[in-house]
C-alpha cells in the first residue's frame, strides 16, 4: 500500500545533538583533538580582544568553522554558514545548540586581521605539533622537505607593467577589459599583477603554461608524513632551496638540538652545490635524488649508504601531503591574496592535515 505524505508542520523537539552523531563519526575523533588545542590557545585569544564591549564571535567558533571548511572543501565560508545551518553535526563540532543562529559569513572578513595580526594559525600548527611531539608518531631525524605551485587568485589580464600608471580604459566592457598581450615579453622583474601585487608568473616545467603563482613548502618526517614545518613564499629560482635551509633551521630551534644530526630527503630541484654545503654546514646529511644533466652536488660517500635509498623512497610521501592539500583543502586555486593571508590559509590547512593524520595514527588513546 502506497504511504501517505505528511504535512510538515511547525513541531518541537528535545534531543541531544551529540546523540545524533554515529558513535565512530571522524567528527568526534577531530574534536577531541582540537578542543585541547584551542583550550592552551586561549591566553593568546585573551589579548586579542577588549574586555569591554558587545561580545563577540568566540574565536574557538570561527577556528573550528574553518577547520570544517577546509575537512569538507566547502568552497566559500558563505556556503559554510549555509551548511552549519542546517547540519547538527556542523553545529555540535563547532560548539552551537539546534536552536542557535549561525553568525553571518562577514564575521570572517572583520576578524580576519586580527587573527592575522596575531598569527592565530602558527599557534594553531604549533599546538598540534606539540601533540605530535608528545605523541612520539614523528621521527626527529630523518626528514624530507619539497615546493609545490599554489595558483594564485589573479588573472593574467591584471599583470601589467609595473610603472604604467592610471590608462584610460577606452574597452566596451571595463569590468573585463580585453587585454592582447600577444608578442609582449612579460617578466616578473618588469610586471606586476595589480590583483595580487605579491603574486609571481611561474611555470612549472617545460611546455608548461606559465601562471601568476605562490610557492607552498613544508617539511615532512620520513616515519609518518607529518607536517613539521609549513611556509609560503614569493616565487623565484631559488625560493624552493631557500625555504628548505630555513625550515632546516626551524627545525633546530623548535627541538632544540643544534648539533644533532639529520638526514633530509629531497627531488632533484635541490640537487645543487650551495643548498648541499648549506645542509653540512648545518649537520644534515644529504639525501638528494642525483641530477642528470650535469655533475651532481652528492658524493658516493652519501649515496652508498642503505639510508640514502631508504629516504629516496620516503620523501615521496610528501606529494600525499601536495595532494590532500589541493583536493580536500582547496589550495590547488587559491581563494585570497596577499601573501601574509596566503600563508595564514596554508599553515592551517596544514594543520587541519596533520590532525586527519593524527586521527588515523589512533594517537586519541595517547593525546588524552
């Protein structure tokens, strides 16, 4: 017998949202290991705000809002506040009742410079760092560490001649003017993007399409593929060696180990005399995939060892990391601009990678 349909009605009910989540949700693994974090987080919220005034958005609101945006790849945080809206589990993680408006996606613009200002996503990477560390699921010797193009949120049209000031758009459409820049030798030492100043022309390879671009870099552990270290910079020939000593660097100072010796596994981009003399001058051994077309920086003393194969096959795992990023965290087009808040969204997004592999590492049982 065919079933009637019901009228929806106005109707109350009583429930427990957290009832309504399956008992082995990943939602419910992910918020037992961000609440701590965002507990020890809370002096440095303290100072971001005046004691006096309308209360505002709890920043703990607007962390895990983003941390959703970034599990779930909802594109915009319009749409996120759409989904919190009407998803109980999006409420309960973020921390409103079922009876609880949303707050309106503007929220994220005005308080974006002051969670910028104060870095509110190092101490977020940070904080999940030291859950790693507390943990032991990282290795605190062998590395490996890599760049990957992030497409800047500019279009072409917008890279112009750095001193060409104030043309008349004479176009019939000045919201999307018709630019030919067909046979014009175009460099980013002579042009600029007028959307995103910061942005630089990059091209990934040979035949490749050249793109207003960021470079993202991050430093990996060669046991489990955890994000130790996370920057982005401006693109140039040397950035991805340049972030590779640094973050080198970072990783001394954050274990506080100056002459403890490591091992940093790389691709053949860093196979290169002054990047390998910077690694030994800093204890690190080598563990650079060889160049090819031209005399390699490495010796057999390195290449003969089992290790050095051992980190060839390891440092690939960073491309896991590449991926996630693009395809979950939405960083293969990037959505702002500037490189201060490029790099705020990257080192989040980094973070929220590193607790869906904290979550299957099962390190819950550890961290609690």
């Amino acid at each position: 017998m065919r079933g009637a349909e019901n009228e929806i009605v106005p109707s109350f009910f009583f429930f427990d949202i957290e009832q309504r989540l399956a008992p082995d949700h990943p939602l419910r693994i992910i918020k037992a290991l961000i609440d701590p974090v965002l507990k020890r987080m809370s002096p440095s919220f303290d100072e971001m705000y005046s004691w006096t005034g309308r209360p505002s958005i709890p920043p703990e609101y607007l962390l895990r809002a983003l941390v959703l945006q970034t599990l779930y790849s909802i594109r915009s945080e319009r749409l996120l506040m759409e989904e919190i809206e009407f998803h109980l589990g999006y409420r309960w993680f973020v921390g409103l009742r079922a009876d609880e408006p949303v707050w309106d996606a503007t929220v994220f613009s005005k308080n974006r410079e002051r969670l910028l200002g104060q870095d509110v996503a190092r101490l977020f990477f940070e904080e999940i760092r030291r859950i790693i560390d507390e943990s032991g699921v990282a290795s605190d010797e062998h590395f490996s560490v890599d760049g990957t193009q992030l497409e800047a949120w500019a279009s072409l049209k917008s890279f112009r001649v750095k001193d060409e000031h104030g043309a008349e758009k004479t176009d019939d459409d000045p919201g999307n003017p018709t630019v030919d820049f067909k046979g014009e030798k175009r460099r980013n030492a002579t042009h600029q993007s007028r959307t995103d100043p910061d942005s630089r022309l990059y091209r990934k390879g040979k035949g490749k399409e050249a793109k207003l671009s960021y470079l993202g870099h991050v430093l990996i552990d060669n046991r489990n593929g955890l994000v130790l270290q996370a920057e982005v910079r401006r693109v140039s020939g040397t950035a991805e060696r340049e972030a590779g000593l640094a973050m080198v660097e970072a990783e001394r100072r954050w274990q506080n180990a100056q002459a403890k010796r490591f091992t940093l596994g790389a691709d053949r981009g860093f196979d290169e005399h002054g990047f390998v003399a910077g690694l030994r001058q800093r204890h690190v051994t080598p563990h650079i995939a060889m160049r090819e077309d031209r005399r390699s920086a490495l010796d057999e003393r390195t290449r003969r060892h089992e290790g050095y194969a051992l980190s060839q096959r390891k440092r690939k795992r960073v491309e896991e990391v590449f991926g996630w990023g693009k395809t979950i965290g939405l960083l293969r087009k990037l959505r702002h601009r500037g490189l201060r808040l490029v790099n705020w969204i990257f080192e989040l997004t980094m973070g929220v990678y590193n607790l869906v592999r904290l979550k299957n590492l099962g390190v819950l049982a550890t961290s609690t």
